[in-house]
C-alpha cells in the first residue's frame, strides 16, 4: 500500500518541499523499515523511535518489509523532523488515518519514544513554504512548540500545533481544531524598553549625531577613541533610534533564527533589529556562515540590525577582509561540492577601536607612548578597501571632569527614533521603484548621479578633497551618500556645501597622522 505526504528540508535559510512516500508491502514476518533518499544518521536512526512511539501510542505498525523514500532523492536530508510524517504514513498504511488527507498536508516534527512531539529548528521556512504552495498543500502539522512559527501560514493553511502522535493523527481525522488565523500577534511592535536609551549617554554629541546620520541612512561607522570613552555604550543604543522593521524584514531575519532555534516560544518573530556583537576570536565560519551543512553566521543573524564589532584591529585580517564583499551586496554566499547557499546580511556595520596599541593616543586625560610606527602599524591592520567601505569615521574622546558631573539629559532614544523615521520615509518615497534600494546607503551608481547633485562649491571642496586624502571613487560616493543623508534629515531636497563639509569631516581616519 503506497501513501504519500510532505515535509520541508532546510537549505540554508529557506525550506525545499520533500515528498516523503511509504510503500508497505506486507511481506514477510518482521517488521522492517528500510529509508532512502540520502538520510543522514538522525533519519536513520528514526526507525528505533518511530516504532517505540506507535507502540507508546497504541497504533498499528505494517507487517513486513516497508520502504520510505524521501523525494528529491539527490538532495540531502538532515535531522529529525522527518519523524512525524514517516510514522503518520505508518498509521495511514494500516488505515488509522485517511490517505488523501495526509497527501494534502505538509508535517515536520520530532518524535519521542513515549509519542510526544518535540519542536524542531527550521519551522518558520516550512510553514512559509506551506503557504507559498497552498491550495495544494490544505494541512500543516508542527510541533506544538512550534506553535507560534506554525500561525504564519493559518492564513493560507489549515494549521495544527500537536503535542504528540495521537493529536496529529486526530487532526487528519478531524477530530482537532486547527490555530485560527489572527490568534497571535505575529507583527507585535518593538519592545523598546529592552533597548538602552541615549539619553543615558553624557556628552559625546559628535558621536550621537553620526549614530543619527548611520541610523536615517543605514551607513557604517567607525568609533576612534581611548578606552572607557563611551563606545561600547553608544553602539548598544543604536538599535533603539532605527525605524521598526516592516513585516517584510521581519520575516527575512526572523527565518535566519529560525533555521538555527532561536527564535523565542514566547514570540513567533523578532520584535526588535538584532544586534550581534562577536567576539575578536571569531572564526570565518562563525562570522559568515558555513560547515558541513551550510548556516547562517554572525553577520546575517544582523540581518536587518547592527553588527557590532569591538576591538577591531584585534580581529584576523583574513575574517576581515572576508566582510568586504558582503558589505557592498547585503548577501554572502557559501559554496560547498552539495551546492552554493545565499544568506541575507544587510547590516548596519558599527567598529570600535582605540586610537593606538596603548589605546591614549590624542587623549588629554593620558599620554601615549607607542611611537608613530607602532600606530601606523596598528591602524594598518585594518586594510584600506574595508575601511573605504565605511562611512562615517568618529572620534570618540574622554570627557572632563566637568563634563561627566555637570552634563545635562541627553536627548531621548524616541526624538532621535522620530527624526530618523522622517528620514527614511522621505527615502521609502524616493526609492519606491526599487525595492532593493531601501535607504541611501544602499544607492546604485545611477541613483547616486540622480539624487545627489551637487552645486559649484560643494563640487570645488569635494575636488580638494579628493586631492588632499587620495580618496577612492568609492570613499567619494560614500561622501555623497552620507550627504545625502544629512539632506533627508533636515528635511531638504537640495544637497548644500554644508551638508557636503558635514559628510567630509567624517572621513577622518583618510588623514594622515
């Protein structure tokens, strides 16, 4: 008796359909499941739980030989979420569950040896994947902890939440009512007390102001300054004055949580722009992505959010450089000999690093004694093509006493937020015909010809520039965009000289010592 379902298999962040076929023959007198379809050691070790879980449970099992192939058979299969649809084509086989249903719905979950169900990474690809191929998938079956992933597709699909074998065959049977759609606040607004406030912040309004221009435009940023001047603590504010991800976002960066199971049960999606800051020992793989089976790293688990990284010279050459191309095309792509996976990381780049290996040099309160060789060698660690590819270069410098004891209330996190919306709607409008263009930073060569012109002064100091840093033509369009930027945040269409001398003086790191 030949049945048939679906499940999902996760190729790097997105889910492909698998067929998963059974094919109980009867013949002979012990039972023996036999699986094809290139099965990793999870799968084929699910023989041993599946039978423990229909014996746990009360159902039959086939008699004799029965073969499952997992179709596309030249597609590898990883992990355990097989073992719900193969048990539930066990029960359909032995008419515990009708067979048409079961052809129409698409299931993955984990058994345990007593038939409850365990929740599985990956879940939010699959029930996107459900609803991409509804009507011909009707049914989705998760894990109920799973749950609030599952509810995505409710609008498409019929989705049940099972906690364990016996729900799941009731739901084909339809003896189990399936999540309604709207139940859960899958879109819920950002929870913006968990993200520090600026206002916490004395002083350092250079700095502020360049997180305000990086946050309206989507630039990268540089800090530059002695230790304890406030850099770590003025980048884990950045998130705090970005605009609230679009559903669109959301679901982009929440699938790259997904796949790895970190996504929150109490939250089906991401409420808040991640912020990821990996440690200087990081490795390739864990910064881009990769291994055996291919996953997301750190710089797209910043999809949509900030990357911050601390110490930045202290970082390998070889993992910094690998950022550069993933900063100018918002996708990395790791190949290995089963194929080539593309990972979404459009991130906010946001560098910390002293000015010197003693971490004083230019600070009033201390004084260097490195050597200008030594400094040179220091900041030559960070190659010229990566630094190019940032924007904005800040100095960050110690705060007097006076400073520190007498500084008035910085401005809230919410009326820097305000201004930086205003900012980006003026560019949603400006780029509204192209939807990979979604802030000045991302600006094709074309756009940047079209929407910042410039007048004869701005020209003439952007010449003289030029001239003095021996800045690349791609340090000069960053020079554009980053004006602007500032144009958008004053509310202007016309880009001025000041606006030009603004975006120059954060090019400081081009001068020399």
């Amino acid at each position: 008796m030949l049945t048939r379902t679906f499940s999902g298999a996760i190729a790097g962040i997105d889910a492909v359909a698998v067929e998963v076929e059974l094919n109980a023959s009867g013949r002979g007198e012990e039972s023996f499941v036999a699986i094809v379809g290139l099965p990793d050691a999870a799968i084929k070790e699910s023989r041993d739980r599946i039978k423990s879980a229909l014996n746990a449970c009360g159902c039959g099992h086939p008699h004799g030989h029965t073969l499952v192939n997992l179709a596309p058979a030249d597609m590898k299969k990883e992990g355990a979420a097989f073992d719900l649809p193969i048990a539930l084509s066990l029960i359909a086989a032995n008419g515990g569950v009708p067979r048409d249903e079961l052809a129409s719905a698409m299931v993955l979950g984990e058994l345990s040896l007593d038939g409850s169900v365990r929740t599985v990474k990956g879940c939010l690809p699959v029930a996107l994947l459900a609803r991409k191929l509804a009507p011909r998938i009707r049914t989705l079956i998760v894990p109920a902890g799973n749950s609030p992933e599952g509810a995505v597709a409710a609008d498409s699909v019929r989705v049940f939440a099972v906690g364990s074998l016996q729900e799941a065959a009731a739901a084909l049977r339809g003896e189990l009512l399936p999540l309604q759609p709207g139940t859960s606040d899958l879109f819920a607004q950002p929870d913006w007390e968990q993200i520090p406030d600026f206002a916490d912040v004395k002083g350092q309004f250079l700095a502020k102001r360049a997180l305000e221009i990086a946050a309206a435009g989507g630039h990268n940023v540089l800090f530059v300054g002695p230790p304890g001047t406030g850099k770590s603590m003025l980048a884990k504010r950045l998130p705090g004055i970005l605009p609230p991800m679009t559903e669109e976002e959301t679901l982009d960066t929440s699938r790259v949580y997904s796949v790895l199971g970190l996504l929150s049960s109490e939250h089906p999606l991401l409420r808040n722009r991640p912020f990821r800051a990996p440690h200087h020992t990081v490795s390739d793989a864990g910064l881009l992505g990769g291994g055996t089976n291919p996953q997301p790293g750190e710089i797209s688990l910043a999809h949509n959010g900030v990357l911050f990284l601390d110490e930045l010279p202290e970082f390998k050459r070889s993992v910094l450089e690998t950022l550069r191309q993933p900063i100018e095309s918002g996708i990395v792509t790791v190949s290995r000999a089963s194929g080539s996976f593309d990972f979404p990381c459009e991130f906010i780049l946001l560098a910390a690093m002293n000015p010197c290996p003693c971490g004083h040099y230019g600070d009033r309160m201390h004084t260097c004694r490195c050597g200008q060789k030594r400094i040179q060698d220091y900041r030559a660690k960070i190659s010229g093509p990566l630094m190019d590819r940032i924007d904005l270069h800040v100095e960050v410098s110690s705060l007097t006493d006076n400073e520190l004891i007498n500084a008035p209330a910085g401005e809230t996190s919410a009326r820097i937020r305000a201004r930086v919306i205003r900012a980006r709607e003026i560019q949603k409008h400006r780029f509204a015909s192209k939807p990979r263009v979604r802030c000045n930073a991302r600006m094709e060569p074309s756009d940047i010809s079209r929407f910042c012109a410039v007048g004869q002064e701005a020209k003439a100091h952007l010449r003289h520039t030029i001239n003095e840093f021996g800045l690349s033509a791609r340090a000069y369009d960053r020079i554009l965009r980053v004006a602007r930027t500032i144009a958008d945040l004053e509310g202007t269409e016309q880009i001025s000289s000041d606006h030009i001398f603004e975006a120059v003086n954060y090019r400081s790191l081009d001068r020399r010592l």
